[in-house]
C-alpha cells in the first residue's frame, strides 16, 4: 500500500522585486519553478530517497509534504487524505500526527531553554497525550540515557543531539518521517551511528522515510528507492543498485560518476562540464540539455515524460544510452 | 635529497585558558615535496584546520605555536615577525578557504583583487599585471576570462567564485597552496571540477599543496599522501593507496569503515562508538582508545609511539598488521 502518493506536484516562489521597483524599473515578474510536476509514490515500511545538487527542489518537497508549504499545483495525500485541501478537523489532526521531520542542523531544530525531555515529549503533550515515562522509553531507544531527560541540548554533541530529534520525532508515534539531510551536519564516523539507529528503528516501528540528501553514498545505503531531482524535475526513479550500476539517465550518469570514492585513488576524473542553470529562466525541453553529451535537437524542444524504463523510471529522449566512466 | 617545501617538525599549538591550556595541535611532524598534495583528514576538532593556520601565521590569539618548528623551503618561518609573514603570505604560500563568498572583497571587481594581488607580491608593471590576472583566470577555467574581469564576486555562480580565489591564491605563483576544505561548499559535479584543477594546477607548476578536508572520497580522489588526525595528534601518514586499502591505526579503519561509499550493499554501517572527545577533556594515554576495539593496558597510560619518532606508520601501540581484519 503506498503510504505517500506525490501527483504532478509543482511549487512556484515569486522573487520579483517589490511592487514599486518593478513599476519604477519597468521590470516584469520574477517566478521561480522551484518544483516542476513532480509525481512519485512511497509504499509503507519503504525509505524513498531523493537525491539532487542544491537548487533542485527536494527540501521544497519535503516541506510540501509535511505541509509546511503549500504546493502551487497538484497534490500529496497522505493515507488517502491530501491536507490542503480536507476540511475534516478530526481527520486533519490524525494525518498530522502521522508525520514527522527529522531537520539538518541538530543545532537549531532544539530549543536551547527547553530540557530534552520537554522536547521529546512536546508532540504528544501538544495534542494532551499522556507522556508518562515517555521520554526516558525513547532516549532509551535513540541510545542515549534516562537522566539525559532532565538536561539542556548545549550539553550533548551533535551527534547526540541528532538523536534527540529522532526521539522526538519518534514521540507521537508516526507511520512517516521525512528527513531533510539528516546527517549531512555530522563527522562520518557518527553518520554511521545515526544512520545505523534510523534502520533499526525503521524495522522496530514499521517506519516509512523520505530520506532527502545531497550525499549519493549515503542515500545508496539508505533507500529502497532512489528519485534524481535536476531543476525541479523527477528525473530518474530506480532502486539503488539499478541507479549506480546503470544508470538511465545521462544526469545521474554524470552525478555518480563525478562522486568521489574511496576505491578511486590515482583514478583521473573527467570533470563533468557546466553548471546548474538559472531556475529563474531555465531551458527548454529537457532541462538538462546544455549539459548533456548526447542531447539532440528533440531535447532542446520537448520536456521528456518520466516513463517506465528498466527498473524503474526516466526522462529522457535518449534513455539507457549513456554507461559509466568508471566501473561502479 | 630535496628539501622537502613544507616540514613541519613537532609543531605544537597552545590556547591558554583560565581552566589550564589545551592543546589541538600536538606535536605533529610531516614534509610535503614539491609537487606533491598531502591530504590531511580528520573529523571536526581534530586539529587539521589549526595546523594550516599555524603554517601561515593565522592563528587566533590567544592560540600559539608553542614548540617545534615550520620550515618553508629549508628556512624557519614559525617565528617570523607579522611584516616578514605577511611577505611569505600571499606571495609564497598560496591559501584557498572552504567559503569563497567570504574570501572576496565584495567592493571591488575580480581584476582589481587579483592585480591588487599581483602588484604587491611581484615586481611587474601594471600592464603585466593586467595580463598575468587575465591568464590567472583562464588558467583555473573561467570561459571569456577577459571580460569577466570587470565582474563583482556576487555575479559569480559558487563554483566560479572558488576558481576565483584560486587564481588569486595562485596569481603570485606560491610554491605551497594551503586548501581548508575548499569544496566542501560547493555541489558534487562542481567538486569533481575543483578537485581536478587543483590536481592539474600542482602538477604543472610542481606546486606543494596541503588539502584540509574531512572528506576520505576527496581525498582518495586528489591526494599523494593522507595524514589522518585525531584530537590534535597525527595518527597516521602514509601514500594514500596505503592508507585506503590497509590503514594501520584502528581509527583509521573505523573511519574508512563508517563511510557509506566502504559498506555498499551492506545492511549496517560499522560504527566508531561514542564521539571526538573535547580538548578540556582528553582521556590519559592514547586519545582514541576508549572508542578502540584493541585498546588494552599500555593505552590507557602511555599516548604510543609518536608518528616520524621511529619507522612507526601509525601512532599506535597495536597497530593493525597487514592482511589483519581489524573488527
């Protein structure tokens, strides 16, 4: 059973100008297409991972989601339930407390004069649960201890304090939990303590992730399932070991490859060429195209649809033609 | 034998403190041949960005270099006055830094920081200088070079502002480039791009470099040699195939081991348990090993044999021996 349903989701900020510059000016409006008819499925007890450089999109997703912002077009239901536009308060308050966020920085996502165990258990008392015992079961859980309950977060290292947002997160007993570079904030040998933690809660509880990061290694590890975001577009949609053995598309070819791995001493990178364009004005067609070795006059014109390709999904004109630099 | 461009030889950095002094820097030695990148690696509080400001004369009061020595080119530098640094700073030793926004003079133009740059270290002329800046630009890759001289930094894309700053940390042609974490920044495709430069610029001009970053793909990707610290000590330096394929320090391994990119298609990660400890607070004897799985009795007491004291690869008292599994 899919648990998010994301349809044809797109999200447009206004970055003009204030009004008076821009008649003063003679400037037009400035729209920026930060999310462009993105559509994906996550099925229940499955970590979707959505992956791209900075600009392509996938916070904006994630808040949109969660509800944090509102999609321009299109929808994301929930359980069935699209939140923007139920007007059901019982039904509302249900789907809400279905989800959670898990943010970058463990330093600011805790408020520094609320002891922890106040943190922890905030989304339950919030809806007048009952939080007996509640945040000593889960600092337990996150691996930390039950007298941690009583102290403030400047006393715990990042690491730690990462686990006091995957405790509160926890607390209210969600079925989603969409995590926003969860650990891109942390020194590789804690990553892996946290990222370890969030697998095995994952199986403990019957959790279901949207794990967004910009870290291929890291998203490779974590996912049943892999979107490639360029410019606001859902590129490629595969399982993770479809994705870096072979990938479809030629933008993904190019972001694996140009990922630095451990294995690759003395190996000479051919640096990919170009650079994320202005989502303000972005390309035509394929948004891609300027970038891409073997985009053909077609690509330049018609936007690709993701279509079922292989393993999973693509768009792209030329799909499957593209192999890898250097053996994955 | 060649003097090595860079030595450093027990080079220790004090902070003096109303609860005691702490030290993250610790008694670190290494040479870097001309032409050569030393990689140095370590996670946040291991010292590696205190060791690159000691180099160039950056560190904050009322941080100091407190012994040992830094040799640029055979000549002591450490105890120089802040007119003679500032001679070698620049001019010398070239410094690229992790956020390029911050590295550049908003007010002026790129042609004015990078002939700024070139007046005051070379003996040119204006015209020349002029010229040097434009293929300065052209050399680190930035396409109509020429006509983006007159461009403010802000009309820069992120990965057009680091090549900018490595012109200019180039521009005096340094025999020594000091890089604290000058990708980590930027996105993967244009740190592919960065790191390839960096690589094709050392060689060409036979440049020394010493990359900063906490990143071991980077590392594996761009560097000769790896240097490994821990809580301010080195921990292990060798040849970076060496280093990636048989480390020898347990904490080398936990942390070659803990990368998701090592563990691909495996259901956990292996973890290092507990965290860096603080300067205030370091354990007695070696700094790792109450997080190491071969600590044992001489550990707890001694800090080990120090790295360069003996033919010692690693600072360790149980090193892992070769084709050892160290887990």
């Amino acid at each position: 059973m899919n648990l998010v349903r994301v349809s044809r989701l797109s999200r447009v900020f206004d970055v003009s100008k204030p009004w008076l510059n821009r008649v003063i000016e003679r400037l037009p409006k400035r729209l920026l297409t930060a999310v462009s008819d993105v559509s994906f499925d996550i099925p229940e007890r499955t970590t979707y991972a959505l992956v791209g450089e900075s600009g392509s999109g996938k916070s904006t997703i994630g808040k949109m989601v969660v509800g944090l912002l509102r999609p321009s077009d299109g929808n994301v239901e929930i359980e069935g339930v699209d939140l923007a536009t139920e007007s059901d308060e019982t039904t509302i308050e249900r789907i809400r407390s279905d989800i959670q966020m898990i943010f970058q920085d463990p330093f600011a996502s805790l408020n520094p004069r609320w002891r922890v165990g106040d943190i922890i258990t905030e989304p339950v008392a919030a809806r007048g649960g009952d939080t007996e015992g509640l945040a000593a079961r889960l600092l337990e859980q996150v691996g930390l201890s039950a007298e941690d309950a009583s102290k403030y977060p400047h006393q715990f290292s990042g690491g730690q304090r990462q686990r006091i947002c995957v405790a509160r997160a926890l607390a209210s007993e969600p079925k989603l939990i969409v995590c926003d570079e969860p650990t891109s904030a942390l020194d590789v040998s804690v990553q892996a303590q946290v990222l370890n933690l969030m697998s095995d809660l994952k199986d403990e509880h019957g959790l279901t992730y949207l794990f967004i990061s910009h870290d291929l290694t890291v998203v490779r590890h974590m996912a049943d399932t892999i979107g490639v975001l360029y410019l606001g577009r859902l590129l490629e949609e595969a399982p993770p070991d479809a994705l870096f053995t072979e990938p479809a598309h030629p933008y993904s070819a190019m972001l694996i490859d140009a990922a630095p791995r451990l294995d690759a001493f003395g190996r000479e990178v051919v640096p990919p060429e170009g650079e994320i364009p202005d989502p303000i004005d972005p390309p035509t067609g394929c948004a891609f195209h300027p970038r891409c070795p073997i985009a053909t006059d077609i690509c330049k014109q018609e936007r690709p649809p993701l279509e079922a390709f292989g393993a999973g999904r693509v768009a792209c004109h030329h799909a499957g033609q593209v192999r890898l630099k250097g053996a994955a | 034998m060649t003097t090595p461009v860079l030595s450093l030889r027990d080079l220790t950095v004090d902070i003096p403190t109303r609860r005691g002094t702490l030290r993250p820097v610790d008694g670190v030695s290494w040479d870097i041949a001309a032409g050569e990148i030393l990689g140095v690696v370590g996670e946040s509080g291991a010292g590696k960005s205190m060791t690159g400001n000691a180099v160039i004369g950056l560190l904050d009061p009322p941080a100091h270099i407190s012994a040992g020595e830094v040799l640029l080119e055979g000549e002591r530098i450490d105890n120089l006055t802040l007119p003679q640094m500032r001679r070698i700073r620049g001019k010398r030793i070239g410094m690229v830094f992790q956020d390029p926004l911050t590295s550049l003079n908003p007010l002026l133009t790129v042609g004015e920081q990078l002939t700024e740059t070139i007046l005051r270290h070379l003996d040119v002329s204006e015209a020349e200088a002029l010229a040097r800046a434009v293929r300065g630009l052209d050399e680190v890759g930035i396409p109509a070079a020429k006509d983006r001289m007159g461009a403010y930094p802000h009309e820069f894309s992120g990965g057009m502002r680091q090549r900018v700053v490595i012109a200019l940390a180039l521009c005096a042609e340094p025999t020594l480039l000091i890089a604290d974490e000058p990708t980590t920044a930027l996105d993967v495709s244009v740190q592919a791009q960065i790191t390839a430069l960096l690589k094709r610029l050392c060689r060409e001009r036979g440049m020394a470099a010493m990359l900063v970053t906490h990143d071991m793909g980077v590392i594996a990707e761009t560097a000769d040699r790896v240097a490994v610290m821990y809580a301010g000590r080195l921990a292990e330096i060798g040849p970076v195939a060496q280093i990636i394929a048989a480390p020898r320090h347990p904490y080398t391994d936990g942390l070659m081991a803990s990368t998701p990119a090592a563990s691909a298609g495996q259901a956990r990660l292996r973890q290092i348990p507990g965290a860096m400890p603080r300067l205030g607070n370091l354990p007695d004897g070696c700094a790792f090993h109450p997080r190491c799985p071969r600590a044992q009795d001489p550990c707890r007491r001694d800090p080990g044999p120090k790295v360069g004291d003996s033919d010692a690869r690693a600072a360790c008292w149980f090193p892992i021996a070769e084709g050892e599994d160290a887990a």
